[in-house]
C-alpha cells in the first residue's frame, strides 16, 4: 500500500516539537490571535520574502479578505482561471464580484497571459492569477499587464509555499499573495488556516480589521468585519513545521526529478517548469489519455492516486449562472481529462516512487517508445 498522502509520517518525525508546541499555547490559556500568531506572521513574511503577513482561519478566507482589502466589490469582474479549487471562484463570489475565466497554457498549465487584455472589460479591477501544483504563473507578463491598465493582483499560492519565480518567492510579486494551510498543503496546519501577505501597509492594515469583527480596539467596531481569526494552537504547529518547509520542499524536488526519470519513456505529459522557475510539487500531475483506466488500476493496486481537478470550475453545476459551456475553455478541460496525480511527499522512499511507476506502466499498457497523439484541438500541446 502505498498512501496519496501520509500526514501520520510527518508527524512521526516531528512530534516532539508538535506536541511541546501545542501543550505550550494549552498551558497559556491564550487561544486566539495571540503570541503564536504574531511570530508566525513576522516568519512567514519573512520567507515569503514580503514586508506584512496576516494570518487568517483558512485559504479561502485570505482569498476573501485580499478582493476586499483591494477595493474588489459588486459589479466588478476578477479575471481568473477555471482549473483550480473551487474556493477562488468562490471568494471572488463572496466579494460581489463576477470571476471572468481565461484559458491556461498548455505546457505549463498556469494562467495564459496572452489571454488577458481580450478577457478585460470596463468592470474589470483585478487579475487572480493561480499557481497551480507548486509552479507559478508566468507573473511579468501579468504584472505587465495590470500595470498598464491600473488593476490589483492577486496571487493564488494556496499550493505553492516557496515556489519562485525568477527568484522571487509565491506571494511577492502580485499586490498581494494568499496561502492555504490546509493539512495536506505543503506547510500543512493541524486544521484550517491561511495567510495573506503583501508589502502595502494599508492592505495589511485593513485585513487586521476585517478578520476581527472590523475591531480596532474590543468593543470598538470601525467598519463591518468577519470572524476570521487563526487560532494559536494552528499557528503553533506551522511555526514548527516553518522550520522544516525547506527540507521537505528539496525532498518532493527529488522525488518529482526521480518520476521524471522513470516515466521519460512513457507517453505521459509531465510537469515542464520553466528553467526561471522553482516548482514545489504540491502535486505531482501527469497527463494521460487513458487517465481513467489507469488511476482505477492503481488504486486496485493499492496506490494512492487522484485528479487534480476532474470538472473545472466553469463546468461545476453550481457556478451555472456564469453561463459558460464545454468548449469554452478548450485546454483547461483537455487538463481535466488527463490529469493523473500521482502521489508525492517528503516522506515518500524512492522505491516506492519506482513502484508507483511501474504499476502506473503496467496499468496503462503503454509501451515504451510509443508515438503520442496530442489533441487536435491544441497541437501545440506537446507530451513529453
């Protein structure tokens, strides 16, 4: 048996340091935004390599609190991507905004800039580009873009804590970046939590105020806010697990360089980042046009495999009132098709690697050296 995702393992390693953590904020008998937090926000700002750091109860919520901390709001559009988690859209939803879905690129996967400016309308106020999988979009370009006609970016790096791109950490460049904690994040909370960074200080300012009840003092309500405080006890275990985000994000590194190697010949696409760019391999995706049969076999063979993400967002029943339809997004839903994601960890050994491959071989029955098809839809879609 080989596990998508063993968060037991990591705790394994770690559990001296978790359990002193947890039983440190226990005996304090302070629970809520408190020393845990603060230290984790200077931390993280740190290593997102930005000036202001905010941490909040999850991904979406950051999300959220970024479209509004940018002045996003009803009758605006935010130009987005549609092969993501539905908490995007979602958080662009709760902000009275309509989400404007543009196509990704076929090699890697992330928003298409070359897209942007035909997507852009008068209501148009900001770009929530994704980085999908650990890889960052291609962020000049987008940059570029908002820069010229005055919109707000947002970065999605829900996956991608410590991806760079070229030398600049997931959440540094856009106006602001948020983060996901989830449990099988790459810096992984024991429950819900996220973080919003950014350099501007009145956007750090205002989500201070709109995580907290619009609180600037207790009692002393100065604009209609959320509940959408980080706990200490979350903020604990991710100051410990900050520790350790370089080392393991090196071993999925590894392990993603060593499924390269074995599936090099197979008639698989697998993940092409460009050489500017630091990929973090939240997940690990492969593309096949077999990709039903074989994640059933590899589950049969007690592999642990998954799809990231099987309808996207512009054809999930209920964002219907978007009005889009199949063929839309014509790559994005070729990606929903194939993608296989195969499982990817720090604690992951090698040969276990070797195993999902050679099961992931005998599954598809594709032989080495076959030619490949692409889709005739998009010919530049070359698998590798």
């Amino acid at each position: 048996m080989i596990p998508f995702l063993d968060l037991k393992a990591q705790y394994s390693q770690i559990k001296p340091e978790i359990d002193a953590a947890v039983a440190r904020v226990v005996s304090s008998g302070h629970f809520v935004l408190g020393p845990e937090v603060t230290a984790f926000e200077r931390r993280f700002a740190d290593y997102c390599g930005t000036a202001h750091c905010r941490a909040v109860n999850s991904g979406t919520s950051a999300l959220h609190l970024a479209l509004l901390a940018a002045g996003v709001g009803p009758g605006d559009e935010v130009i987005t991507v549609s092969m993501t988690f539905v908490a995007t859209t979602a958080a662009i939803l709760y902000s009275g905004a309509r989400p404007v879905f543009v196509d990704v690129d076929p090699v890697t996967w992330t928003m298409d800039p070359g897209l942007i400016e035909a997507a852009m309308t008068p209501r148009t106020k900001a770009i929530l580009p994704v980085h999908l999988h650990g890889l960052m979009a291609d962020m000049d370009p987008i940059m570029a873009i908002a820069r010229r006609h005055g919109l707000i970016v947002i970065e999605d790096a829900a996956q991608a804590h410590g991806a760079e791109y070229r030398g600049r950490r997931a959440g540094s460049i856009g106006d602001l970046g948020c983060f996901s904690f989830y449990p099988g994040k790459n810096l992984g909370a024991f429950g819900e939590g996220g973080a919003l960074v950014t350099d501007r200080i009145e956007f750090a300012r205002r989500v201070s105020l709109l995580r907290d009840w619009g609180q600037e003092a207790k009692y002393d309500h100065a604009i209609p806010g959320y509940n959408y405080r980080m706990d200490e006890i979350q903020s604990a275990v991710l100051n410990v697990k900050l520790d350790h985000i370089e080392r393991w994000t090196e071993a999925r590194r590894s392990l993603a360089k060593r499924y390269d190697a074995l599936l090099a010949d197979l008639p698989l696409a697998r993940p092409r980042p460009p050489a500017h760019a630091r990929h973090v391999y939240h997940v690990y995706a492969v593309r096949s046009e077999r990709r039903d049969e074989a994640l059933a076999l590899l589950r049969d063979a007690g592999i642990g495999a998954g799809i990231h993400y099987p309808v996207p967002v512009h054809l999930q029943r209920a964002y219907a009132e978007l009005r889009y339809r199949a063929g839309d997004l014509p790559v994005t839903e070729m990606l929903a098709r194939d993608f296989l994601s195969l499982p990817i960890y720090p604690e992951l050994l090698p040969e276990q690697a070797g195993e999902v491959v050679a099961t992931l071989r005998r599954a598809t029955g594709l032989q080495p050296g076959v030619a490949v098809s692409t889709r005739a839809e998009h010919p530049q879609s070359v698998l590798t």
